[in-house]
C-alpha cells in the first residue's frame, strides 16, 4: 500500500506545484465582522450566519456567497433567538445548524435550511443537554455532531447521529479520552482534530470515525494542540490557523504528509492569526471546487469580516502526462474510464486519507465498478512504466 500512497502523493504534490494554494482576497462578507459564525454549502453557494458580532452582541442573520460569480446576497436570517457557537453542515441541498450559545443559555436545536425554497424549518432537537461549540461531520446522508460544551462548562465526548430521513436522533460511540471543545473535522471522513478540554488546554489528540463498526480509531496527531481551527481536505488532510491558548493565535496551515505520516506546514498561510473563523467547500456543476475561509477573531482580538478563497478542477492531473477521463462524475455505481494513451494500466483508487481501497489493471470494457466504496472524494490512479496520472472523482450514496 506504501507504494500507491506515494504516487497518490505525488501526483497531488504535481497539482500543487502547477498552482501553489495561496489564500485570494475575495470580496468581504458584507454582514457585522463576528467570530464563532457556522457556515455550510449547498452546490455553488456557500452560506454563513450567526456568531458574536462587534459590540458583544449575537447575531441570526444569514448571507449567500455565489462561489462562481463571487457576489454576496443577504438569505432569510433564522427565524430564532441569535445566538454563537453552531455548528452546521450539508446534505444535498439542505443545509443543517445544531446547537450553540443564545442569552439563556446551550442549545440543543436543529434547523434545516432547504436550499430550493429558501427557508428554515426546525427538526427534532437533540435528545440530551443543550451544548455548543460542537464539532460536526457528514458520512453518506447521515449528519453526525461530537463532543462540546454543556452548561457549567463541562466538556463532552458524545457523539451523535441524526437521520434527516426519520428525523431521529440516535446515539453513538464516544470518541475516547477527555471531553473536548472547539475541534476541527473532516468532512465525509469523519475525523476529529484537536480541540480544547474543559480547561482550555490544547489537544493534539487527532481521531476516525468509522460508522460500519460504530467505532473510533486513533489519527496521527497533531503537530501542535490547537483549537479553534478549520479543517479541510485540499490537496491532502488540512488543518487552517486556529489557538494554542486564549491570547496566542495561529495563521498558517498543517497538513498530513502521506510519506512521514505526520503533520507538516503546508504552503498556505493567511494574512493574519485567526480563531473562530468558519470554513466551506463548495462543488459547483462548472466543474470546479471552491475553498473558502473567514471571519474570526484575529490576533488582536478584532473580529473579522474578510473573505479569502482558493479554487481547483475536480479533474487533477499532471501537464504532460496521460490524462484520464472519468464519467460520470459524481458517480454511484459505474465509473467510465478512458486513458489518452494505450495500456496496459495498473490503476487504483485511493479515498482522501491516502489509503488504497481498490487496486486492478485497466478494465476491458473501461468501467471500474465504485458501488462499494462510501461517498466521498477519491483519486484513480493509473500506473504504467514511468508514466503515471491521476483523475478526482466525487462518490455519491
């Protein structure tokens, strides 16, 4: 598996060397610069809203960001109390806000934005205490929340899982060691990096979700204990800026290297230290993906409203090189595969932690069969002699 690590790596490490991922300047969120907002994207359109705003006051407000025209437009605002400290992800074209901080205290609510009709609707609350600060991932159509805070200032190690379909709540294995706050995640990964425990001490603990065996399996950690941050998979497994302790903020990124497994520095570095900042990603049908980060406390505890961004093709592959077509994407079941140049080809597929989860020779009929595999993001990867090439592809439940 080492072997098809390296080329996985390598071929992104091609990627990033024909365009190095540095932060663009895009245009401002438009609403009061805030910290601890929650953000999600439905298609080509990322959404931010709530968090603590300047003056010390909370906010349920919301905005669209049209990730291809790079514009700005006011969306309906939460028809509920304002409050900080959400947590929020999407499933198709809903998007999801859990708990949080209002003037009463830790929420335990859920609301559903449908992207289509533009509107808001409460769900089932969770069936435990109210908490915020939580961290949150999507596996499938599954949306799952972990750990936080609960009034008194006790920190959590529970994980749940909600069922948009039933509309439950259904309780799940607890990520080991302490009670955690302010960890970063990886979407449709389900890993949880860092956090704070209840006394604000910095974790470097890093961990995997596995939903087939309701089971949690440990992650190389950290660099550095950090909390606050943004976690993203971009070119690798990310983690953006985030605190090592109240006053000492960070502005660059860590991502695992696939070669050393550990955390390096990687190339990004945002112009100035943040914490409380949100992060999306946005898959839009032009064929391209879209990171975005902002807003967040800076160094000098000013709250923030700037917007920075970074975009790929879904299609990687190196100038030069064979290139691989795939079809559709994203897929289900049945992946077409065309290669520029003749065979034969070893290929393999590797998902987003750089693990090699099939592995065979160029298809006869030039389909590789991808039923199997979890949704999320993966690489084909086609070896042949010295020649080799990768594709992206997005798999769908």
């Amino acid at each position: 598996m080492t072997r098809w690590i390296g080329i996985a790596m390598l071929s992104l490490n091609i990627a990033i060397a024909h365009g190095q991922w540095t932060w663009e300047q895009l245009p401002d969120f438009p609403g009061t610069a805030r910290d601890d907002a929650a953000a999600f994207s439905i298609g080509c359109h990322t959404y931010v809203g709530t968090g603590m705003q300047v003056g010390w006051s909370l906010t349920n407000d919301w905005w669209r960001f049209d990730n291809w025209a790079l514009q700005w437009q006011p969306a309906p605002a939460l028809p509920a109390t304002p409050r900080q400290y959400c947590t929020a992800q999407s499933i198709g074209s809903t998007g999801y806000l859990f708990g949080g901080l209002d003037g009463t205290g830790p929420l335990n609510e859920l609301w559903s934005f449908d992207g289509l009709a533009a509107q808001w609707t409460q769900r089932a609350s969770l069936p435990g205490a109210g908490r915020y600060a939580c961290s949150s991932f999507t596996i499938a159509d599954t949306l799952y929340v972990c750990c936080g805070i609960v009034a008194g200032g006790a920190a959590l190690n529970e994980l749940w899982a909600y069922d948009p379909l039933s509309d439950q709540w259904f309780q799940r294995a607890s990520i080991p060691g302490v009670g955690r706050h302010r960890a970063s995640s990886i979407n449709e990964e389900g890993l949880i990096l860092g956090g704070a425990d209840a006394a604000y001490a910095p974790l470097v603990e890093a961990w995997d979700f596995e939903p087939a065996t309701n089971s949690w399996s440990p992650f190389p950690p950290l660099a550095e204990g950090r909390f606050g941050g943004a976690g993203a998979f971009w070119y690798g497994v990310n983690l953006i800026a985030g605190a090592v302790d109240n006053a000492t903020f960070r502005a660059d990124t860590y991502r695992y290297d696939l070669f050393t497994q550990s955390w390096q520095p990687a190339e990004a570095m945002l112009p100035s230290t943040r914490r409380g900042g949100v992060v999306t990603q946005a898959s839009c049908a032009t064929g391209w993906s879209h990171l975005r980060y902002g807003l967040g406390l800076d160094g000098t505890m000013a709250r923030r409203n700037d917007w920075f961004g970074d975009d790929i093709a879904f299609t990687v592959a190196e100038h030069g090189q064979p290139r691989i077509a795939l079809a559709p994407n994203p897929v289900s079941n049945r992946l077409r595969i065309s290669i520029s140049q003749p065979g034969p080809w070893a290929l393999s597929i590797v998902d987003a932690r750089g693990s090699m989860v099939q592995e065979q020779s160029s298809p006869v009929d030039g389909v590789l069969d991808v039923s199997a595999l979890r949704p999320g993001p993966y690489l084909v990867v086609a070896v042949k002699d010295d020649a080799r090439s990768c594709a992206r592809f997005i798999k769908l439940p």
